[in-house]
C-alpha cells in the first residue's frame, strides 16, 4: 500500500525545495510564483529503524522498505476556487491525492519573494483553507440540487441514500461556509460513507509543514503560531529548514547523516518527522516478511487482519489464506534470533480474525 501525500500551500512558501530533498528529484524551483505547473512526483522510502535490526539479524538478499509517494502541487492563491492563478487546476490535483501536507513560510527573508509581501502564517492558511472550503462548497451545492431531485424517485431506497447524504451534507456545509475543513464535521460512519463519493478535498487528513531557515529551529514564533492552529484542528506540525534538508539528501553515508543531525542539534530529520507524521494521522500500521531471501515492510491499516494483510503482498495470499506465524519484532529484540524466539514459545497460530499489530513479523500460510 502507498500512502499518496500532495504538497500544497502558497507559491514561494518552500514546496518544491522540500519536495526535492524528500525524493532527492530535482522538482525545478525558482523565486517567483507558479514556477511549478504540472505536479511532480517522488517515491519515498519510510525511514524505519526496525527493518535496519531486521537485515542484520537475517542478512537477506534484499533489503525493501515500505513507501509514500510525495506531489509537489502549484502554490494556490486567494481566488483559486474561481479560477485565479490556474487555481482549478491546481485543485483538481489536491483531489487525487490521499492526504495534504501543508507547508507554510515560517522565515523570513527579503530575498525570496512573499506573496503577500508580509510573513503572517495564520493568514497564509486562512487563504489556502478558504479556497479549499469554497471548492468544496460549489461541490456541496451542486450535490445537493442533485439528491434533491433524487427525493421525488420512486425507489425507495434512493430515497433512504439521497436522504442520508442530505443530512451529512448539511453538517458539512456550515463549517465550509466558515472556512473551515469539512472534517471537523461531527459525522456517524454511515455519514461518512455516503459522502465518499463528493470527493470532498477537505475531507482530507492535513498536516502543517513548518518551513524554517537555519535561525528558526530554536525559538521560532511563527512556528508555535502553526502548531496552535494544528492542534486546533486536531492535527501535527512538524519543523523543516528546507537548506539542511536538502544538504542531508545528498549526504549517502548513514554515519555521516547522523553527525550531520548532531551538529545541528536534531534527533531525527525534519522529513522523517513529516513522513511519521503522516503515518499517523491516516492510521497506519507496518508489518514485516523476514527471511534469507528477503527483509520487507508493509503498510497496512489500523484493524487490518490477518487476511487482509496477506492480500497487500498477493491477492491469492487472501484468496488462499489458512494461517499466519506471527512474533513481535520486540520479542526478536529481547530473544535475539528467530530460533530463541520459538524456543520460548512466543512464535504464535493466529487464524482469520486476527488484527494484525505495528511491528508484526509475520509467515502466511495459504493454499489456492
């Protein structure tokens, strides 16, 4: 499963720059507005230490990491729901993207131009959250003309849909009109259900991405702003200088990476932070297949089962499923081998209805 996570925010604010140190693609960027037009696009492998411990353990063949795919969008405007700024264009790509991460200008720097010519990061998300919420607002009317007319049908289960998604769409449309994301819509999961089809951009998991220069990882005003508005929204921000992002990509050496992160002062890279992140806020669980041949992490939702989870490798796995071997990659840890792992009984038979848990590492049994 790959996560699918568009960039987005104002021109100028760092998109392309973080994009390309992500992937270590070089989107073009340059100092002016819409220098991105056609949205590009970069696999990301997901940093996990576990799969590191994995390889040494069984010294497979091949090493596979789970991914994320990253879209580096054009920078949106105020007026991009009507068009502004090729703003309906722009949007169309938000909509084919699974989640936002919404990246915002928290430096400042007279050399690189702001649209606005001011740094005001509450505002710049005002701009991009009203656009956002007027797009799907049009989308909301234009649904709900559509399931009015559905209402004078015969068929009375046409009926019953069109009414349930009149009532969730009548939640919704309150908190558009205040330019707020539809999300924080108070929706039962039927709701949630019959709206899916409206493809609503706001109903999209958004993270804030603080893009900083070398001076604001410390105390930074601008990004304690952002994190406010983050956790208002029930959502994460995490901290990028996009100038020591894009010097670590070009850094190979995994010793070398850390000195550099010590230097610095970080723990952890601003877009490891970002990827984890992002893992969160959708719900995702990784699992791994260890052996001789090959290390690999999967990416699976919360309450996956264990069917489930061997369909993400092959549809015949779920097909044919009989049962999984499952251990924890704690119990690896603390009984250093696969071998002590079953000779202290924590290798365990787990059947059809088993949730599968981060950090599973698991051996399908099938038959088709």
């Amino acid at each position: 499963m790959a996560l699918n996570c568009g960039i987005v925010g104002l021109p100028n604010v760092g998109k392309s720059t973080i994009f390309s140190a992500l992937t270590s693609a070089k989107a073009e960027i340059a100092n002016y507005p819409f220098c991105t037009i056609d949205p590009n696009y970069g696999i990301v492998a997901v940093p996990d230490p576990r799969l590191d411990v994995l390889v040494q353990k069984f010294q497979p063949k091949r090493r596979v990491p789970a991914t994320i795919e990253f879209v580096d969008i054009a920078g949106l405007v105020s007026g991009a729901s009507k068009g502004e700024g090729l703003g309906n264009q722009f949007l169309s790509h938000i909509r084919e993207v699974g989640m936002i991460a919404h990246v915002v200008r928290c430096f400042e720097d007279p050399d690189v131009i702001h649209v606005s010519n001011r740094i005001d990061p509450t505002d710049d998300i005002d701009v991009i959250h009203t656009e956002l919420a007027l797009a799907d607002l049009e989308t909301v009317d234009k649904r709900m003309d559509k399931l009015q007319k559905q209402l004078r049908v015969q068929d009375p289960q046409i009926r019953k849909d069109s009414e349930k998604e009149i009532a969730a769409l009548e939640k919704i449309r309150p908190l558009l009109q205040a330019g707020k994301p539809a999300r924080l819509a108070a929706l039962e999961e039927e709701e949630e259900e019959a709206i899916r089809s409206s493809f609503l951009i706001t109903m999209k998991k958004e993270i804030f991405v603080c893009n900083v220069d070398e001076k604001g990882l410390g105390d930074n005003p601008y990004v304690d702003e952002v994190r406010r508005i983050a956790q208002s929204l029930a959502s994460e921000a995490v901290v990028i200088c996009g100038k020591y992002e894009a010097e670590l990509a070009d850094i190979q050496d995994p010793n070398e990476r850390q000195a550099f992160l010590a230097d610095i002062g970080l723990a952890e890279s601003g877009l490891s932070s970002l990827i984890h992140s992002a893992y969160r806020q959708l719900g995702l669980r990784t699992f791994f297949t260890a052996g001789a041949d090959e290390c690999r992490a999967w990416t699976i939702r919360a309450g996956a089962k264990a069917p489930q989870a061997a369909g993400v490798i092959h549809t015949d796995f779920e097909r044919g499923f009989i049962k999984a071997e499952v251990y924890s990659f704690d119990d690896l840890v603390t009984y250093g081998s696969e071998a002590a792992v079953k000779a202290a009984g924590k290798l365990r038979q787990e059947g059809k209805d088993y949730v599968v848990q981060d950090g599973d590492i698991v051996f399908f049994k099938f038959n088709v």
